[in-house]
C-alpha cells in the first residue's frame, strides 16, 4: 500500500467517527450556503480534519473541497474532499452518505476513498490495485440487458424532468428497478454490483473525483452527460463495462 493511499484510508475512517458523533443529533446546527444547499458544523469539521493530516504529511500538495477556499498545488498533486456526501441523508438521520477523499495526479483521480461510516463500509481504489471494500475485492456486475438491471439515482430532477430521448433519461422508463439510492452510495453499488447503473444530475468535482477511480477499478465506467470522463462534465453516470459502453455509444449516435 502507497503512503498516499495509507493517508487517505486513514483520514476517511477518522473523519467517518467524527460524523458519527453528530449523525442522528435533533440538536445539529445546519446552515445555508449561497447556492441554497445545507452544510453543518460537521461537514466543516470533518474537512478540516481532513486538510490538517494532508497538509501534515504532503504540504507542497494541493487542497479542493466543497467548504473551504482551494489551497493551490505546488507539484502536480491535488486532494479532492467531500467531508459529507449526502449532506441531505445526514441531516436526515439516513445512513447513506460518504466521507470521500480523492488524489488527482497531474489532472487524472488515481486514488479513491469513500468511507460511509453509519453502515460500516469502507470503498477504496489505486488506479492499476484493483477495488476493495473493508478490504475485499468488488467487482461490477454482468448484466447487459436494461429489462434485468438496477439503476440508482440522487436527484427528484431524474424522474420528473420533461420526456427525453437521451439514453441515460430513457433508463428510468425501461430498467427492471429504478429506485433513489443516490449519492456516493449509489455508485458504490454499481461498483459493488448491486446495481448496474447509478446517475447524478447535478455533480461538483469533488462529488466525482473518489468515485471514478473506484468504479473503473471493479470493472466498470464512469463518464458524463456528453460521454466524457470527467470531474467538471454535466453530471456523473457510473455503469459495469457492458452497460456503460453502450449508453457511450448511444450518446455518441444522439449528438450527432
């Protein structure tokens, strides 16, 4: 195991006990940001925590969250944090949501953690290791056939937006189970073959960055709206290989 994989596994369970400690609070102090969305004071304290034993270890590296400003990096290096994914689930009291961690490389994600913590169950990857989960092997599964397969999704938008012709949209009309088990949880279903395909409207670099490299590691792909890997694309739609590679090559035929 790299350090920088042994840092961010060790982060992710650490601040995976300090969300504990305020999950199922009636007394948690939640605040509105300017996009309207809710933080707490533990989404904030999880991250500072987070930046704290990366900045201890690797300071010439570079730091990007969701609640604080962007400590820019010195050599290429670039820790992606969402402290609480899910932050709607949390407040909630509902167990699905992650503590995520990621390291980008020269602009590519290499590591991913995700910690969600209230179901004891601990994603890693390295690009090139394989996906494990507490430590065991997950494999995306083999179900081709849209009728047979599981599809996730975070956002209400997904099924109430207008009637669509672009082929993630026409799952939610043909799949064999649609079912709002979103966030970070959804995808790792995906990655733990669960579900075969997981979707997210609406995504910010840090909501993707942890993700990616845990899913292609199990064999599966992760890529935007337009069919493109990436963090700053138009949403994020996690799939196995066979699934992914055709809705790739669906959305290739609908631009053209």
């Amino acid at each position: 195991m790299t350090p920088d994989l042994q840092l961010a596994l060790e982060l992710a369970e650490k601040a995976g006990r300090l969300t504990l400690d305020y999950f199922g609070r009636k007394s948690l102090q939640v605040f509105s940001k300017r996009d309207d969305s809710p933080v707490t004071e533990a989404d904030r304290k999880t991250e500072e925590l987070i930046r704290q034993g990366i900045a201890a270890m690797f300071p010439e590296d570079g730091l990007f969250g969701e609640e604080f400003d962007e400590h820019p990096s010195g050599n290429g290096r670039r820790w992606i944090i969402d402290p609480i994914d899910g932050t709607r689930s949390f407040i909630h009291g509902v167990p699905l949501y992650g503590v995520m961690i990621a390291l980008e490389v020269d602009g590519v994600p290499r590591i991913g953690v995700i910690n969600i913590p209230a179901l004891g169950e601990l994603y890693h990857a390295e690009t090139g290791c394989g996906a494990f989960v507490n430590g065991s092997t997950v494999r995306v599964s083999a179900i081709a056939e849209t009728a047979e397969a599981t599809v996730v999704f975070t956002e209400k938008e997904y099924l109430l937006d207008p009637s669509s012709t672009h082929p993630v949209d026409l799952l939610r009309l043909s799949a064999g189970l649609v079912r709002g088990w979103g966030d970070c949880y959804g995808h790792m279903l995906v990655a733990s073959g669960r579900a075969e395909v997981a979707v997210d409207k609406i995504m910010s670099p840090w909501d993707c960055a942890a993700v990616i490299p845990i899913v292609v590691e199990a064999g599966g792909c992760c890529f935007d709206f337009h069919g493109v890997t990436t963090i700053t694309g138009k949403g994020l739609v996690s799939a196995n290989r066979l699934m992914g590679e055709a809705l790739v090559a669906a959305i290739g035929e609908s631009c053209r």
